[in-house]
C-alpha cells in the first residue's frame, strides 16, 4: 500500500494546489513507488475525459472550462516538490475547437518561464491528428512527446472510442520529424498475438518511434474492458530484446509498466 513520508508530502502538493494526476485518476499500480520517490504524471485540462475507451479509469462525460490558473499552479507545485523532470499528459477534450492543444503549449511555456532547468515530457492526445494543434506542442519544445497506441491495430476499434490506429501513427509520424524525443506504448493481455506486438513494434519504428513501453492491461473497475491473459514476465523480456533488436533506444517491459515509468530515463539513454 501507498506510504510514506515523500508520498504524503507528493499528495499534500497535489491537493493544495487542486491538480490532478493520472496517478489517482488512471488507478495506477505504481502510484506508491514513485511518489514516494517525489515523482508524478500531471495531468491538465480537468478531470473529466470526452472520450469513453474501455480500458481507461478516467472519468468521461462533460468537462469544465479550461482553468487559465492551472499552469501556474502546476508551476508552483512542482517547484515545492523539487522535481526536475515533469511528466505532462490529459484528457481528451474533443469538445474545444482545438482540442485542447493552446493550453497545451501555454502550459509548457509557463512551465519553461518559471522552471527554466526543468525538462518534460508530454503525453498527448491524437488532437484528431490535425497537423497545425500537433505542432502547437512540438513549437512549445517539451524535450519528449509521447503518444500512446495503446493496443494492436486489430483491437483498437474494440479498445479506443475515438481514436484510430492510423491517426496515431501519423501523431508518431508527426513528432519524430521533429529534433524532440518520440516515444509511444501499448498494453499486453487484451487478446493481440505475438506476431501483431511484432507489427505494431516494426509500424512505430518506420514512424520513427524512439522509446517504447510495454505493460499488462489491468482493468480498472468490472465495468471496463476484461483481462484476456495475464502475460509472463518472460513474455516482457522477450518483447523487450525484440524492441531493442528493431533499434528502439529505449524500452520499459515488464507488467507494472506504465506510460511514464522510469519516465526520466527515456531521455537521457
């Protein structure tokens, strides 16, 4: 169970200056390792998601206005916490006519001004994979931009709302003709074979994909998506030397993966 001194300190800062995490809002399993190591995965734009994919804890339905003092909260506490690498993701929010992309960038921006030695890395949503809202991160210069394709392309339609295999691809596509690090993940256990890991590891490369991250699907409540295979770890070390053969820089494999763990490694290895 989570605990701790730095743990309580990580979620006295997170609810002092009402932000949000995926940590607590995605359920995830290693919230108790990192934050007690003063590390957490931010996330912007609210709470509330406008999409509704199975696999996923966040809450979906009608969003609230963008906060305009959101950034510099998140400002303050990350500087109360001492972080010098700040994970960045949020919810879709497919009912702003950007998409949420402005905020994005303001967000970095603010983040640069007030923490200048800080470095980032950002977990974004496809923006429909619209050049011009992909590219309002990419010019705020987060130093990694992750987009994750969750799943195999066979069970994206069954998995994902909204978003398509494809478009994310094209996301992929779309940061690793930039000089930022790319970096994107799936989950294991919701009926892919072996060969569609392969494909998806050889469409992510040709995409330009550099880091990669592998872990177990857990389903957050008996209401999402059902766990098909708890996966071997031995599975995850095959798939990880399969990765790093393919000439991914970097890979996380093992099943209590997760998008930004060990997400400070991801940019300097």
């Amino acid at each position: 169970m989570p605990g701790g001194e730095k743990y309580m300190e990580v979620k006295e800062q997170v609810n002092l200056h009402g932000l949000h995490t995926i940590c607590t809002s995605g359920n995830c399993p290693n919230i108790g390792e990192c934050w007690a190591a003063g590390t957490a995965t931010f996330m912007i734009l609210g709470d509330i998601c406008t999409r509704s994919c199975k696999f996923c804890g966040v809450k979906t339905g009608k969003p609230a206005p963008p906060d305009p003092e959101e950034p510099q909260r998140l400002a303050e506490s990350i500087r109360t916490m001492g972080i010098d690498h700040a994970v960045l993701t949020s919810v879709d929010r497919d009912d702003l006519e950007d998409k949420g992309a402005g905020f994005w960038a303001e967000t970095i921006k603010v983040l640069k001004q007030e923490l200048p030695a800080l470095t980032m890395e950002t977990l974004i949503p496809d923006f429909d994979a619209i050049p011009a809202l992909v590219d309002r991160v990419i010019q705020a210069e987060p130093e990694v931009i992750s987009h994750n394709l969750e799943t195999v392309e066979r069970l994206t339609p069954l998995v994902r709302s909204r978003a398509r295999y494809g478009r994310s691809l094209d996301v992929i596509r779309r940061v690793s003709g930039s000089h930022l690090v790319s970096k994107s993940g799936i989950m294991l256990g919701l009926g892919e074979q072996e060969q569609e890991v392969l494909r998806t590891m050889d469409d992510l490369r040709a995409a330009g994909c550099e880091v990669f991250t592998l872990g177990q699907y857990l389903a957050p409540s008996l209401q999402h998506m059902e766990v098909v295979e708890y996966v071997e770890p031995e599975r995850f070390e095959f798939y990880r030397q399969e990765a790093l053969d393919r000439g991914f820089r970097h890979v996380e494999s093992s099943p209590l993966v997760r998008s930004s763990y060990h997400a400070e490694k991801h940019l300097s290895s």
